[in-house]
C-alpha cells in the first residue's frame, strides 16, 4: 500500500516519551578516524540510569556518498570474541545519543555481552522508503549504505560475529529497520518498534522478525489507517506486513500465547526462525518499558520490557 507522510516539526513522534554482504550501489564511501579515540564512559553518559555499565561508549564518523555520519558504539566490560552487535536506530527526531539514554540497550548487552552500535540519522531521521522521512526521505540520503559500511565496519574493528547481526528501531528506525531487511542480507533478525514497512519489499531474504505494537498507537496505526496529528503515515495493517514475512520464511501458523495486556503470535519457519508480533493493548506510540524523555508523545507501557524481550528473541536466532 503507498506511504503517505506529511512530515512537519512534529513529524513522527519517535522520541519516546521516548564481514557481511553490503548491497551493491552508486554510493561512494570513505573512512575517518576522527572520533574514533573519543570514550564516553559508559556508567556516566547524560546521567541516564539506562546507559550505566561497565563498559564504554565511543564515538565514530564515516562518509557515506560525501557526507559524514556518526554513529557510537558501546562496548560492555566483557565482550568475547564473535560477541553478537545489535544495530538500535532512533526514531524521527531522536538521535543516537537519545536512543543510548532511553532504551536500556547498554544494560542489556552488560548481561549479554554484545555491543550495540547507535546510529545517527541525518536531520535526525532516516529514509525508510516512499519520502520518509524528512531531509533523508527528500534528498534521498542512502542510509542503506551507511549502515552497511557502519556494520562492515564495527564487525571488522571488533570481530564481532556476522552471523548475529541484528537491527532494532523505534518508529521511523523500525520503518528503517524493516528496509534494511528488505534491502540487505546483513541481519539475522530484526526487532521494529512502534513502525510498519515503506515502500516496496518484492524478495525479501528470509530472515526472523518480531515486531512490538501498540493498540492505540495514533502516530503509526496498528490497523493501518493513515495517523492521525500532523504526521500522517499509511502503511499496511501491522498484521499485513508480519504475514508478508512469513511468507518470505516459509513459516507454519501462529500460535497466541500471553495475557489480556500483551500477547504474542509467532509462528515457526524454516531453518529455526522465527516470525512473531507482540501486541501491548492501549499502549500508544511509545517503547514498551523505555524512559519518558519528553512529554508530548505516549507514555511507554510498562506491561512489557522491550528491549529484554527483543534480545531473547535475537540470542536464539543467530543468521543460517
């Protein structure tokens, strides 16, 4: 189904209140070293109780198609050798930095030792597909090659496996996540939050997903009826593009499992994977046990913790 976008200063509220193959393009893309001694401490990070750990954040840039784009990268106090990376894109208007503070990823990778590389969209946004969104959609910015050689890069750097690459976002970074899935055979899994899929996805590589919605989610409907508010996206109904991926996995049917609040129908595929859709009743645009860093958006639901979630369903369905 089109994407329709309107995209203005409130545009997709994604801020929550809140190596492997890289895809043959035109792009043109240069290292730099610039940041790449920067280390941020990972325990005192904007003060954010979510960032604290043991290990450490640094800072780095790439030019992609001539522009410099940064990412940052946190390492645990413990990372092992073939260590897993989950790739966590912030939403419209976020920023690497926001999505390190608000989500609790480096926490999560302290106790499952994995680094978690934050990428940094340009104007804040990422180009998901059919103009969105915003500066990247209109200028169409190939944030498809940046984050390939972001990840071709950090795997070389810190030999992570290539194998358990997987990539989560919020909103605009779910939207770009599911591109990615779309448009790459890098990630093993993909995690969308709060999103839905832009644009055309013809031959998808089969791969797991697990996608967390909310029921009352105005910005990005579950039903797929154009937002309301000033951002206004119509894509496919949330259940739409899951069955698309199972098609895509040659999965059997769903099974239902949870409670009245949260439930979950995932259905098992081919190969050991796995495609699954978390729906969290009332919950609204929002990252289901993320921080309230601003308060003109959902609040985040606590009936369920995302991010622990998504790094269980990642950990048991590395890429075969």
């Amino acid at each position: 189904m089109p994407a329709v976008l309107r995209l203005c200063a409130a545009a997709v509220l994604a801020v929550p209140v809140a190596a492997p193959a890289v895809p043959a393009a035109a792009s043109t893309v240069t290292d730099g070293a610039t940041a790449d001694g920067t280390a941020v401490d990972g325990a005192a990070a904007d003060g954010a109780a979510s960032v604290r750990g043991r290990g450490t954040t640094t800072v780095h840039t790439i030019t992609v198609d001539g522009r410099e784009r940064s990412y940052r990268l946190y390492r645990p106090a413990s990372l092992p050798a073939n260590a897993p990376l989950v790739v966590m894109l912030h939403g419209g208007f976020g920023s690497a930095r926001q999505a390190e503070r608000s989500y609790g990823w480096n926490a999560q990778a302290e106790r499952g030792r994995f680094a978690v590389a934050y990428p940094d969209g340009y104007g804040r946004a990422w180009n998901a597909g059919d103009g969105c969104c915003g500066r990247p959609g209109r200028q169409d910015v190939d944030d498809v090659a940046f984050i390939g050689r972001m990840v071709e890069r950090i795997t070389g750097g810190l030999r992570t496996d290539p194998r358990r690459v997987y990539a989560t976002g919020m909103s605009n970074g779910g939207m770009m996540a599911y591109r990615l899935a779309c448009d790459t055979t890098i990630f093993a899994a993909i995690g969308p939050v709060a999103a839905t899929r832009l644009g055309g996805c013809p031959a998808p590589a089969p791969l797991s997903v697990l996608h967390i919605h909310g029921t009352a989610d105005r910005n990005v409907p579950f039903d797929g009826s154009p937002g309301t508010g000033v951002a206004r996206i119509d894509g496919p109904p949330v259940p739409e593009v899951l069955a698309g991926w199972r098609a895509a996995a040659h999965c059997g049917r769903s099974t239902l499992s949870g409670s009245a609040t949260v439930t979950t129908a995932l259905a098992r595929c081919r190969h050991g994977r796995a495609v699954g859709l978390i729906t969290v009743k009332g919950a609204g645009h929002q990252w289901p046990g993320g921080e309230v860093v601003r308060d003109r958006a959902d609040p985040p639901s606590t009936a369920l913790n995302a991010t622990a979630t998504l790094w269980r369903f990642f950990a048991a369905h590395p890429r075969v």
